[in-house]
C-alpha cells in the first residue's frame, strides 16, 4: 500500500462553454511535499512501543575532530548496502533517529537531510557483489538483504526523510510505518524524559519510562530500572553519560558497587571511567581519548559480521 507516496497530478479543469486555452506544457513530477515540521518532529514514524529511543545530530558529529577517524564505521551501522554507490548519505544526512522496541526483533531508523533521488539511483546501481543485495519491491519501496540474515526494508517519507524498518521486518509494511505518523509523540511521559536530553548532546538515548519491557529485560540482573538516559559528546575527546533510575536507594547503591568493580578492568581503556549512586540513582561517566576511542572502535568492528 503506498498512498502517502504516490505523487499527486493536478488536473486542470475548463469551461465548456469557452475555447479552451492551449494546452499547457507538462510540469515536471514534484517531489513529495515535506511534512511541517512540529515540536516533536523527531520522533516522527517510530512506534509507539519504542523502548528505547536514540537520537543523532550528524550533522554536528561531522565538526567533531573524531569524524574523519570513523564515521565509516558510524556508516556501517546506520545504512547498510550503500558501499557500492558513489552517493555518501554519511555526508548529506542531518539527524537520525532511531526507535526499537524490546520485545520484537525490530526497530525504525529515521533518516533525515538525505536526497530521495540520489539514494535510489544508488541502490538501483548496487553491484552484485556486494554483500547486501537491493531488491525494488516497487518504484519508491526497497528491501535490503545481508548475508548475515538481516532484512531492512525502506522507503521515503517525502523528499529528504528516508524511513527504514529492520534488521528483522514486521508484519506490516515500511508504508504502514509512514503512514502511522508520530504516534510515540502522544506518550506525554516520554516526550517530557527525551526533553531533558535532546539536544543537550550530538547523541542522546532515553527509555520509555516505566516500560515494563524494558524492566524485564534487565530483571536477569535483579534490575528493573524506572528510567534511563544518557548523552555522548565527541571533539578531540569522547564522552559517555549515562543515567539509570532504579525501583529503590538500595537498588542503586548495589548496582553501582557493581559497576564500580568491572569498571576497574576498563579503566586501562580509558581516560575515566566511574559510577556513582544518589538516592535511586546511578550515574555512569566514561571519557576516553582519541586513541583509545580508536583502539575500541577496532576491537568492536573485530566482533561484527562482516558488511560490504
């Protein structure tokens, strides 16, 4: 189903009763319209089950000093089968938000700032030998396979916001997802949770509070965390702040104890590393250099599958 992509033509209706005016040339198709800009924009076609939301200023990650170092492997991550195009997206896009709920084996992943045209030429010229293959399920809507077993499927929202479902599909189609509009922009508790750190940093993550999901994927742990946020700043330097809120003081004080005693193992990796309790919660502060950014990013990429 793909009525919030097709293209709209104007008809031009005349009077019978007059002499027709000569015909008018074709105009060229438009691109689809741009949806108005709204406060909570971000979070936009994710779902409303999203447990845990990131969002991504690249835009202001392309100024960092650690970009030119490793924005391919940012790439790897964000938009799968593009290695074989001569079209960067890593260096059109302006912000990705990504929204994934625990309980299914799928997340949406947003994409903004990138040129609809250009990214489907680029997939329609996707060599053979790539370890992704492009499949057109139709003229605007494109299914990424990996040899890995990951399925992405994508479409575009209008001419600049490219939405992606994956790396396992749901039931409904990616035209669906488009077409639900910004329903986890109705859970007031959230927005206000996000509100806190959006834009505080390029990088910033929070979790659908009181999300019973989300607790009962840590209870392994004994966890079952009310909140949790955090943000990552990078210049010549990276930084890690996370913030965990916890069903009780008690919860906290052991949890953080706990962090306290692996982190001591990390430290060697890093510039600082602690965690710290207050009340309910714990907060958990990473800075690292360039080089040892560096150094994990290598050991991380050793422990992925392989990707085009």
């Amino acid at each position: 189903m793909r009525a919030a992509f097709v293209i709209l033509c104007l008809a031009v209706a005349c009077d019978a009763g007059e002499k027709p005016a000569p015909p008018a040339p074709t105009p060229a198709t438009p691109p689809p319209k741009a949806v108005a800009p709204t406060p909570t924009d971000h979070l936009r076609y994710l779902p409303a089950d999203s447990d845990f939301v990131i969002q991504i200023d690249v835009a202001a990650l392309r100024k960092a000093k650690l970009w030119a170092n490793h924005s391919k492997d940012l790439s790897r991550l964000i938009v799968p089968g593009f290695a074989e195009c001569n079209y960067d997206p890593l260096a059109k896009m302006s912000t990705v938000s990504i929204g994934i709920p625990t309980k299914t084996s799928f997340g949406v992943i947003v994409v903004r700032g990138l040129d609809q045209r250009e990214i489907l030429t680029c997939l329609r010229t996707s060599k053979l030998k790539t370890k992704t293959s492009v499949k057109f399920d139709s003229d605007d809507v494109v299914t990424l396979s990996t040899t890995t077993g990951d399925t992405y499927q994508l479409t575009f929202a209008d001419a600049t916001t490219m939405v992606m479902q994956g790396p396992k599909l749901p039931a409904h189609s990616v035209d669906q997802t488009v077409q639900s509009g910004a329903p986890l922009a109705k859970n007031a508790a959230f927005v206000a949770a996000q509100d806190k750190v959006l834009r505080t940093a390029p990088i910033s993550f929070v979790s659908r509070p009181d999300s019973k999901e989300l607790g009962d994927s840590w209870a392994q742990m004994g966890l079952r965390p009310k909140a949790f946020s955090g943000t990552i700043r990078a210049s010549d330097q990276l930084a890690l702040s996370v913030v965990l809120v916890l069903q009780s003081d008690d919860a906290a004080t052991q949890f953080a104890n706990m962090l306290e005693t692996q982190l001591k193992t990390f430290r060697s990796m890093a510039e600082r590393a602690e965690a710290r309790a207050q009340g309910d919660t714990v907060t958990i502060d990473v800075g690292m250099s360039e080089t040892q950014v560096k150094s994990l990013v290598s050991m991380i990429a050793g422990m992925m599958p392989a990707q085009p």
